[in-house]
C-alpha cells in the first residue's frame, strides 16, 4: 500500500518530474519497512517477502506448513492493499499495469536486488539482529535508485502491483523476468552467506 500510495501521491506532486516522484516514492518505502520490520519481527518474524520465507525454509527455520501460509498472506495481503489504495486515492479499483519493464537487464537487475537484500537480512541479523530493520530499510532505498528496476526484490509487492497502471505499476509480461531475478538472487545470497558462515 505504501509503494504504490507514495507513488500515486508522488505522481500527483510532482509536475510531471519523475525524479521527483521516485524520490517521494523511495522515502516513504524505506520508512515503512524500518516501521513494520521492528513491529513484527517478534510475531511473524516479519516474512512480508515470499523470497525471504523461501530462505528461512530452505534453512529450516519455517516449516512447509507455515511457509504456504506465509505465502497465501503475502499475496493476498498485496493485492488487497492495491484495491484498498486505489480507493482512497479515488482511483478505478481493479486496473492492469501497461508499465513494460522485462528484459535482460531488469532481469540482471533483480538478481542483484535480491541478492544484496537477502544478504543485508542474512548478515545482520548474524552479526547485529536489532539492526536488520535498519539495513532492510536502507537498502531498498538505496537499491530505488542503483537498480534499473528500482529495486522490487519481492514477488508478492511483484504481482500486486501488475494490478496498478500508476506509477509503480508493471505489466503482465514483465512478471517472468523480475520472479527469475528474485529467485537466483534469494539463492546466490544465501550460496553465499553458507560459504561464509
């Protein structure tokens, strides 16, 4: 709801000016997960990200059971806050991004999103886990600007925002490039965090 409201309310401000918009769009969506990331961390572990569940599983530290219901709310908590956003900005509630964004380079782009936000979660919270929140939040915001897809690193903010044809939006065919990067990007960070752990 944030990433999309704070592209919308952007978008609304900003004259046309899309580094503007992406600056607004950046602030409010590092902000948020610094918030939600220390909420949650003690009731759900904060598993927003099907990636990052798919990590914790593949460390045994989720069981399938709680992994698919992870999943199940994950995606359906992200569609849910596109309709709900798209109403109090008094928008058409159901839309279908033509926002085209596949293709190699996103691809690559998503892989390395992923990969330096699965390591920020793995390596902090090894080393300093009052901290994670901290990194998570910074890192997206940092990987906005460093990454031609700005970062989305999340399948099911992915979906979700197919149904937004606003600012933050991306078109069905896109789908397949950012999922792949996602998960070759989740995989290699922890490859690489178990080489130096």
């Amino acid at each position: 709801m944030v990433v999309i409201g704070s592209g919308i309310m952007a978008d609304n401000l900003s004259n046309g000016n899309d580094a503007i918009t992406l600056l607004g769009n950046t602030i409010a969506t590092g902000a948020i997960l610094f918030v939600l990331i220390k909420m949650f961390t003690d009731v759900s572990g904060a598993h927003f990200n099907p990636i990052v569940s798919l990590i914790f599983l593949i460390k045994k530290e989720l069981t399938p059971n709680e992994f698919i219901s992870y999943l199940f709310f994950q995606f359906l908590g992200g569609i849910l806050a596109v309709f709900l956003v798209h109403y109090i900005f008094d928008l058409t509630i159901f839309q279908l991004s033509d926002n085209y964004r596949a293709g190699y380079p996103k691809l690559v782009s998503e892989i390395i999103a992923s990969f330096g936000l699965l390591s920020t979660i793995l390596f902090i919270r090894k080393f300093d886990p009052s901290s994670v929140a901290l990194g998570v939040g910074l890192f997206i915001t940092a990987g906005y600007w460093f990454t031609s897809s700005t970062s989305f690193a999340n399948p099911a903010i992915t979906i979700a925002r197919v149904f937004t044809n606003t600012f933050t939006g991306i078109s069905p065919e896109s789908i397949l490039y950012f999922f792949t990067g996602q998960i070759i990007g989740a995989l290699l960070a922890l490859y690489f965090f178990n080489l130096t752990d």
